[in-house]
C-alpha cells in the first residue's frame, strides 16, 4: 500500500492514506490496539472498505457521550439561547415526545426543515435522529417549486419551515402537515416535559438525513447520510488532524471554539460540524440570522474566543480584505479551515501575511454531499508547499484518477475523473435507482470532477462539465482562474468556456474587483498572458459586482451568461 507522503504503486495507481511514515510511538498510540484510531478492513456491501474499530455506532450515542463527558461546556451559541452539552440531552428528549405523542413520528419517517440556522433546527434534528426518523434538510434558498419538489420526492410526515419558507410553500398541495418552525418546537418542547430519551435502536446504516446535491445540472438529488458516514468522517478528520500535530511537534490544543457559518441544509454545517461537535467538545458560535457579514463575524470570534473559523473562499477574501481587522483581537484563533472550492495560491499568501500564527493549522478539505464532505485533504506545511493542491486522500479514504468513460485507473500526471471510496461515501440517492447506478461501481463514487495526481497530491483540473475546449485545445478553468486572482485587483474569479462558430469554445473570464481598484480587459489579457499560453487567456473579461454561488460557497458556473450575472451569496 502507498505511503501518507502519497508514493503509488503502479498496479493498480491508487492513492490512500496508511500512516506507516509516522514516528512510532504515535504509530502505536493513535492506530494500536485498543487505541482511538484503530484501523480495520470489514466487508461492506460486497466490497472491502477501512473502518475504525473503536467507533460508536450511532450518532445518538455520540450525542449521550460529549454530555456525560463535557456536562456543562456550552455546545450550541445561538444570539437568543444556550445549550450545554448536559442540557442539550434534556431539551432533545422533551421534544422527541412532543413529536412521538403529536405527529407518531418513528424510526424510517421523514421530517423536513426548511429554514435558517436556528436553535430549533438544531434542537429538531436532535430529537427526530432520537426517535430513528430521518430528518430531510432543505435548502433554505430554494424557491417554492424547488421546495415542493423535494417535499414531493422524500413524502416527509412533517414539514417545519420558518416564515420566508412557510410563504413560499403555502401555494402547494404537498401532502404533509406544514407547522411553523420556532412556535411548534416550543410547544412540542413543553408538551414533553420530563421525558427521557427515547430507546430506539438503530443500525450503523440507516440514513439519519437527507441532504440534497446542488442540482447545477437538472433537479437535485436527495443524499441518505448514514451513522457510520458521519462517525468516519468524524474520526477520519481528528485522526487527520491529530497527524498533523504530530509532523509539527504541535501539542493537543485546548477544547475548541468555532463560528459556524455553514447552513445547517449542507454538509458542511450539519453532519460535518454540529452532529459530531460532542466526540471533542467542540463549542459552536452561530450568527445572528441574516446575510453573513465581515463585522459580525469578526466580533464574534473576539468575543467567543473562536479557535476555529470554517470559510468559503470568498467569505475569507472578504475577511482578509476587511479594513477594520487589525482593530479585532483575533490571538485564539488557531485554525482556518475551509472547502467548497479550491482555495487560490494568491488567497493562502494573503492570509499567511494577515494571520500569520494560523499556518501550522491551516487545512483544506475537498469532498462532497456523497461522501459526507470526506475526500482529500491539505494541511500545515504541504498547504504552502503544494498550494494549487487539493491535497492527499483523507485517512480511510481510496482515490483513483479513471478514465471518465472506460473508468479505468490512469497513470500518474494524465488528467481523469476522481474516484472516491471510504466508509462515509453515500449507497445511494433517494428513489433514484438511475442516477445511482452513474455515479457508483462496487463501492466508488464517481465524482465529476477532473483531476491528476502527482507524487501523491491531488491536483484539481474542474467539473467535466466545465473543461473548456478551445480549438482542440484544453483549457482548466482553475488553473486560468488562480492566475487572474494573482492581480492585485481582483478579489473573486469564475472562468467559463462561451460556444464559438470555429474554435468550439472561447475562454470567458469574470471577474469581481476590489473595492477602490480598477482595471481593464485589456490590462488582465496581458497580464494572463505573461504567465500562461495564448490559448488560455481569455477572449472576453467581464467585470461584475457578485458572483452567484450555492450554500458550499461553489460558483454556479451555469449561471453565468456574457452580460447576466446573478448573485446571492447569502438568503435570510
């Protein structure tokens, strides 16, 4: 098997993480026997997959575990309310009685959310995950039809929504009780008074949500995360974290403090952040409801302590160009952490040179609602040494670069789709044999996404969907993109291929500039052009106010039309 450090074998070419490059004695108390970390192989649906020995087996388990160990640490922050990891456990299982004695909600129903970051969204998925039911997140920016689809599609015996949502529902027939979100979980939740968290047994397997893909190329597809998916990408990421404390002769630092961003509808806010918050003790900040602001987050994190921010590229850009940030004692921080898209070389410069005590701890995630957010990723020392990198595989994960058509593995450096397979990859989307069947094969999860590797590390070259071809040329969109946010007066960069009679497709860039700078179309060819070949520079340069993104912070490409560009970043 390849080493950590990424050397692979040539049959077959295979990437995946072993630790056999570690000291020893971290060796031995990370990943020995009996150890937090321990590693096995067990038969997943016909398919070998590594898994943690040591792990729970439900995520209600884990929730039971951080109040018997962190009692009255504060777990949730919201502006209105405060729970403790102890008092958390209480307020769930009055709830959950609520829901059993008012709605009969039991193991395998579903129970939709459509609204912002709240206490009660959290307090909710708590308390239905108690009782075996699986809750349904939907996106919170979606329209009405968009919101009634996926109703339509998960058939949920509940629907709970906060006002904007209610108003965009209430012309649809959807077949569920619709209840207003925050007044219902006050009254469930003294309507259960006194109640103890409900016995219901659940398997490793069965999904406890429903998360839903972007939908940039048709409708989006429901995703099932499982307990063991969100259990392993839990332990996979401490473990990760934990290695690379070790190669920085780092000690174990103390229990953590993060501003949670993240809507609650992704990944990246629910079963990546909040479900496995109580296995560390981690406490979590949210701001107030709202669209999300420099300020608001800056003074949070002075007031809070934050140890760890979590951030889209642009939501740091935004940050790192705030011109009040030297004003905020920001000396707790101790991480910056981020996904949802590649992270420009020039973005890691910038921070480096206005947080510069982060490095060590500086980590880029790449992964994906299929895989519960686990893939690859990019932390300490290598983030700077391989900085237009995505990385190497998480621990427990297997990474192959395939032939998008024939998915045969291909040889290091040529450009194919990746393949993922861990424990916390997805079986499936939702009644969605079809789609289900495209993407996976014994166990892989075919990406879309194009990429090479290269002693070791992952190199992202774009969607398929997004490779332009230009007079039988190929162009990545990312590596035109990292270019142009190396001017100094661009701030946020989207690179798109524009159909063309003769060349197929020509390179069209736009570009959001900061704020008192100004620049040209012609100056940002000539610029593109001392760095890279003619044939990648862009024909076309629009200048934009905003972009248009989805809740992971990804640019939604198809969006972007020469003269109409639309943008929101963030929706009440």
């Amino acid at each position: 098997m390849p080493s950590p450090t990424g050397r692979v074998h040539r049959e077959p070419p295979r990437l995946n993480w072993t630790g056999d490059d570690l000291p020893v004695e971290a060796v031995e108390q990370l990943l020995g026997p009996g150890g937090r970390f321990e590693l096995t192989v067990e038969d997943r649906s016909g398919f070998a997959v590594q898994v943690f020995m040591q792990r729970p087996t439900s995520v209600v388990e884990v929730l039971k575990e951080g109040a018997d160990r962190y009692l009255d640490r504060p777990y949730l922050v919201f502006p209105e309310r405060t729970l403790t990891f102890d008092s958390v456990v209480g307020a769930v299982a009055h709830l959950a009685m609520g829901l059993r004695t008012r709605f009969d909600v039991g193991a395998g129903d579903r129970i939709a959310i459509a609204a912002a970051n709240c206490v009660e969204y959290a307090l909710l998925f708590w308390a239905v995950t108690s009782l075996g039911a699986i809750t349904v997140g939907l996106n919170g920016w979606w329209t009405g039809p968009e919101l009634a689809y996926a109703v339509q599609l998960t058939e949920p015996r509940v629907v709970f929504a906060d006002r904007p949502r209610l108003e965009r529902l209430a012309p649809f027939a959807l077949g569920s009780t619709v209840c207003p979100l925050k007044e219902t979980v006050a009254e469930l939740e003294a309507e259960g008074s006194g109640a103890s968290l409900p016995d219901v047994s659940s398997h490793e397997d069965d999904p406890v949500v429903i998360l839903f893909t972007s939908g940039t190329t048709g409708r989006p597809k429901g995703v099932p995360i499982s307990h063991r998916n969100i259990i392993h990408f839990a332990l996979a990421t401490q473990l990760r974290g934990a290695e690379l404390r070790v190669r920085a002769g780092a000690a174990i630092p103390p229990l953590p403090c993060a501003l949670n961003t993240s809507p609650m509808f992704h990944v990246s806010g629910l079963t990546c952040t909040m479900v496995p918050a109580p296995m560390n003790g981690l406490t979590l900040v949210y701001p107030p409801i709202g669209r999300w602001r420099e300020d608001v987050h800056l003074a949070l994190s002075e007031q809070h302590r934050v140890s760890g921010w979590s951030l889209v590229p642009t939501q740091l850009w935004r940050v790192l160009d705030w011109p009040d940030l030297e004003r905020y004692d920001l000396t707790s921080l101790r991480t910056v952490a981020g996904g949802g898209a590649v992270w420009p070389p020039e973005l890691l410069r910038k921070l480096e040179e206005r947080l510069p005590w982060v490095r060590p701890a500086l980590g880029l995630g790449y992964g994906m609602t299929e895989t519960n957010g686990l893939g690859t990723s990019l932390g300490g020392t290598a983030s700077f040494l391989h900085p237009d990198s995505i990385g190497q595989p998480s621990p427990t994960v297997e990474l192959e670069i395939r032939d998008p058509v024939t998915r045969r593995p291909l040889a290091e450096g040529v450009v194919g789709e990746i393949a993922l397979r861990s424990a916390s990859t997805f079986d499936g989307y939702w009644r969605d044999p079809g789609a289900t069947e495209a993407v996976i094969e014994d166990g892989w999860y075919h990406t879309g996404d194009l990429a090479s590797h290269r002693d070791g590390f992952v190199y992202l070259a774009g969607r398929r969907g997004d490779l332009i071809i230009r007079g039988g040329e190929n162009v990545s969109p990312v590596e035109v993109e990292n270019r142009l946010y190396e001017h100094p007066a661009v701030t946020e960069a989207a690179v798109i291929g524009v159909p063309h009679a003769t060349l197929g497709q020509q390179v069209t860039a736009f570009l959001v500039l900061r704020e008192g700078h100004t620049t040209t179309e012609a100056e940002i060819r000539s610029f593109t052009g001392t760095a890279l070949a003619a044939f990648k520079v862009p024909e076309h340069v629009e200048f934009v106010a905003a972009l248009p993104h989805n809740a992971s912070g990804k640019v939604l490409k198809h969006l972007l039309l020469p003269g109409d560009v639309r943008s929101d970043f963030v929706e009440e």
